[in-house]
C-alpha cells in the first residue's frame, strides 16, 4: 500500500492527513497557523508530528495553500500569511521529506477534491468557492482546473463588490468580497450592526471580542433581529458575487466549502435566493448552490494528494 502526505495552508489552521491510495485518511491533524513562523518551521513540525504518529515510507506529498503559484511551486504575497513575499513551499517540504511535492491554490485543491472523491466526481463545470480566513474559488472547465496564465487564478476573495466601501483588505485594495466574506469581514459587520442595535440581541450576551461567525449563525437560526440581518447581509454579498461566475460562465453548481459553509442549507437557502436575483433572468433557477460534502472530512488534501498519486 502507498501512503501520501496532504496539506491544506489557511489563514487560521493548517489541516494535514495522511492518505491511501483510496483516498482514505489513515492519519488526520492540525496546527493553527499563527504558532508557524515561516514555512521551514512548518515543514519540520509536519515532519516531526509524521515521524511520531506514521511508521510508513510517504510516497509524495501535495499541498494546497493560499496565493500558491501552479507554475512556480511558489507562495507569492499570501495576504494572509506572514511567511514572507516569496515561499518556495515545494523545495522546502522536497527537502525535507525527500518525497516528490506539488502545490496548488488552496481553492483548486478543493476543486480536486471533488473530481476526485465524493458525489459531484461527474460535473465537469463548476466552481467552488472556499469560506475562511480569505474566499477563494476553484474553477473547473470541461473536467479541468483553470490556473490562468500566471498561475495565479483563484483570487475570488479579492472581487470587488462595493466600490465605495472603506474596508480596507490585506491586499491592499478598498470593498474586496473577502473585506465582507471573510471571517474578519463578518467580524466587522457583526461590530457595526451591534453599535446600530438597541441592545437586545444575544450577541449583547457574549464578551465582544469572543463573538464568531458561528454565534451569529445560532442566534440567526433562534431568529435573533441582529443576527438575521447579519446573516441576510452576507448571503445577499456572496449571492452577488456569485451571480458574476453564473452570469459569466452558465455553470452547472456552485459549490460552497470550509468555514461558514458549514452552516450547511441555512445559508445556501439565503443564499440561492439573492443568487437568483441577481443572474440574467434567462439563468434563473438553472444553477444550484450546493454544500460541499467533503467538508468534514477536508477536500483540500484529498484534492492537493491527487496532484502526486498518479
Ligand atoms: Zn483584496
């Protein structure tokens, strides 16, 4: 039996698991990614928390990282990361493993989790957009990743939605979709609803500074005023910003994976509402939003191993 060695970078944890040929996890962990300092440290904690756990020879290794350039192997201004300008992620885990490592974008390597495992193996176009620390997408045309010509595709989170907004986003332009989207974005939305609220929501009833996206989704669900709105706010944003990818593309699903999509059809009901508003009537209602399945068990790494299985 081979064994493989997948990583899935975010802004907040870095998930990664050992795999069977069948894509099976044998081995599953974290570490949460502001205890990394650079990507050297990152390679000998995997590497140490290997050795201790998985006797097994690993036969490759496949990373999906955030900014992750498909033609260099490189990360290049992850705004999310403080690993500095110019990662050479691959050579760094080569070296120390001593394994073939391929990298891709984070987002793609959720997309290849889905061609490669789990029930939506036959679409052939779709997108799938990640929801975490930063928003990404994964776009698949005919059966195939889009990496764009500078192997840079995937920056959904850096669409601008509002041209007139003062969020200011870690790439350093002003309204980008992650400044609403992303866990932060809904932490500053969640900050300026309160101050506007009279007080009685049950968001009031928890130490500000401890309130996640997950609180809001809660209370939205017990029907808190507060919370709803929250919740309407940023699904009628991410509905808008998907109408681009429907209006563009004609494809067949959107699929929502990580972070807030964990709330599962709560938000892909709010969602598909503002979704179908916003696309050319000719398009309404003919392309589904759907949760990813392979959510809870991370699509991203079975996604970044399928790069060094074959
Ligand atoms: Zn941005």
């Amino acid at each position: 039996m081979n064994y493989y060695l997948g990583i899935d970078i975010g802004g907040t944890n870095v998930e990664f698991g050992i795999l069977d040929e069948s894509f099976e996890f044998i081995y599953k962990n974290a570490i949460k990614t502001e205890s990394i300092l650079n990507a050297e440290h990152l390679s000998d904690e995997i590497y140490k928390i290997c050795s201790e756990n998985f006797k097994e020879k690993i036969q490759g290794i496949g990373i999906g990282a955030p900014s992750l350039n498909y033609m260099t192997g490189n990360i290049e201004n992850a705004p999310n990361l403080n690993w500095g300008e110019t990662i050479p992620i691959c050579e760094i885990f080569e070296k120390k493993f001593k394994v073939k490592t391929k990298a891709i974008n984070d987002a793609s390597a959720a997309a290849l989790g889905e061609l490669n495992y789990g029930e939506n193996k036959n679409i052939q176009n779709f997108a799938i957009v990640t929801l975490g620390t930063g928003v990404g997408i994964g776009l698949v045309i005919n059966g195939k990743i889009v990496h764009g010509k500078n192997g840079l595709g995937g920056e959904f989170g850096h669409v601008i939605i509002n041209r007139n907004s003062n969020r200011e986003c870690n790439c350093g332009n002003y309204g980008c979709l992650e400044t609403y989207l992303g866990k932060n974005g809904i932490l500053t939305t969640v900050k300026q609803e309160m101050e506007f609220s009279s007080g009685t929501s049950l968001l009031h009833k928890i130490v500000p500074s401890e309130i996640s996206p997950k609180d809001v989704f809660k209370f939205a669900r017990k029907e808190d005023p507060v919370a709803l709105s929250i919740v309407e706010k940023l699904s009628d944003d991410l509905g808008y910003a998907l109408s681009f990818l429907g209006n563009t593309l004609d494809l067949e699903c959107v699929i929502l994976s990580g972070g807030i999509s964990k709330e599962g059809n709560f938000l892909k009901k709010k969602t598909l509402k503002y979704f179908n508003q916003y696309l050319m009537p000719n398009l309404q209602q003919k392309i589904d939003i759907k949760v990813s399945e392979l959510n809870e068990i991370n699509g991203g790494i079975i996604g970044a191993v399928s790069l060094v299985k074959d």
